[in-house]
C-alpha cells in the first residue's frame, strides 16, 4: 500500500466515475433515433435501435483509430454511417443529427450524487484534475471551475493506461508521479495506469462488482466520498 502522506494532485476520471455518460449516450441517442425517424420514415428506420446505433459507433471509432481522434467528429462520422445503413446518403442530416444528440449528451449529464461535495471539501488542500479518455467537457457537465486542469486523451493522443496521460497530468499539476492520485471506475484504464506511473490508484466500485482482472488498486471505494478517508489518513 502506497503511503497517502504524499499527496499534492487529485486526478479524476470523467465517465462513469463523476457522471453516468452510458445513461446519458443512450438517452441522447434515442432523442436523435426519434429525429431520425421523423425525417427518415419506413421500415429500416423504424427497425434501428440504439444498440445497433451504438454499435455502428463503435465499429466507426476502431475504424478511424489513429486518423480521427476528435470524439465529435467520429461520433459525426457513425451517424453517416448509421444513415447510409438505412439507405440514406445525406451528410448534412448526419451533421443536424449529430448537432442533436451533442447538446443532449451534455446538457441532460448528470452528476453523481457525491461529485460536488467531494470536490468541494478536497479542493481546499489538494490540486484537482480531470483526466478522461472521453469529452465530458467539465464547463458543459456541470462543473465549471472546479478543475486545476483538464486533461484529454483525444488532445495527448494517447489514452490511459498509456503512461503519457498520467505523465500529462503530473507536468500540468508541476507534481511528481507518486504525488499523484488518480480515482476511475475503470481497473484497465484508470488502476493499471496510475499503478503504471507510480502513482496511488483508487477504484471507484459503486456496484461492488468482483474483481476478476489480477489489476491491485491501492485503494477501492464505493462513494467518492471515501476519499476524504484516504487523504486524512
Ligand atoms: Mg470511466
């Protein structure tokens, strides 16, 4: 176990750590199924489903990986796609669509219950980061001015666990690596990198799921609100 006494910087992960993104995608992808629908009636749109539309998504990013890093611009890109898979070659829809299911995917985020009161109380003492492989702007998810620095995968180039996130943070921060701890829901990405770096890993398991990967966090929670425990003690 990684002694805490040494703590300056707070890194947290974005999705599923301070907002549910899986709930909020969904529910911005089935508004924008419905507008798709609206201009685009019959049976292929009437058959499309957001999983479908999901995983047309993902196979558009495996696609573009390495070309295209910009999370708007793949999910631009899989909304062409997913109208070309119903017959339909109009960008400009793709764009009005995509336009759509952005303003929803950051408007209607919502927080978890313990992401503002956590901040508030650890930002007195410890400077604090945001470090997402996705695009969870904190000034669109509620969060404005909360974050010393921000840090994303799509404008490093390489995504955690790479190393280079976590190197990222600890330049921006002015911090060495074991004066960093870094919280996410993620043991491949969020644990495995900070262990990577040398840096204390938290894993946030609000579901209490088991733990089957061999990947040791330092420390697991349940509430962010545990944190306040790791850094008194
Ligand atoms: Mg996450």
């Amino acid at each position: 176990m990684t002694g805490t006494k040494l703590i300056k910087v707070i890194s947290f992960d974005g999705d599923m750590t301070l907002w549910d993104f899986e709930n909020v995608m969904r529910h911005s992808l089935s508004i924008t199924l419905k507008e798709l629908r609206r201009h685009i009636p019959g049976q292929a749109s009437a058959d499309l489903t957001v999983d479908r539309m999901i995983e047309i998504r993902n196979s558009v990013a495996i696609e573009l990986k390495g070309r295209v890093v910009d999370l708007e611009e793949i999910r631009f890109h899989a909304f062409k796609r997913t109208l070309e898979f119903i017959g339909c070659y109009d960008s400009s829809l793709a764009a009005d669509l995509n336009s759509l299911y952005l303003k929803h995917r950051f408007e209607d985020i919502e927080l978890y219950p313990d992401v503002i009161p956590v901040l508030d109380i650890l930002r007195s003492d410890f400077t604090i980061g945001l470090l997402s492989n996705g695009n969870g702007y904190p000034e669109r998810c509620g969060l404005p001015d909360r974050f010393s620095f921000v840090i994303f995968s799509q404008d490093v180039g390489v995504e955690k666990p790479h190393s280079g996130m976590f190197l990222e943070a600890c330049r921006h921060a002015g911090c060495d690596t074991c004066e960093l701890m870094h919280i996410g829901d993620s043991l491949k990405s969020d644990v495995s990198g900070a262990n990577g770096v040398g840096a204390i890993s938290v894993w946030l398991n609000r579901n209490a799921v088991q733990n089957k990967t061999g990947i040791v966090p330092d420390y697991e929670i349940r509430s962010l609100l545990e944190l306040t425990e790791i850094t008194d003690g």
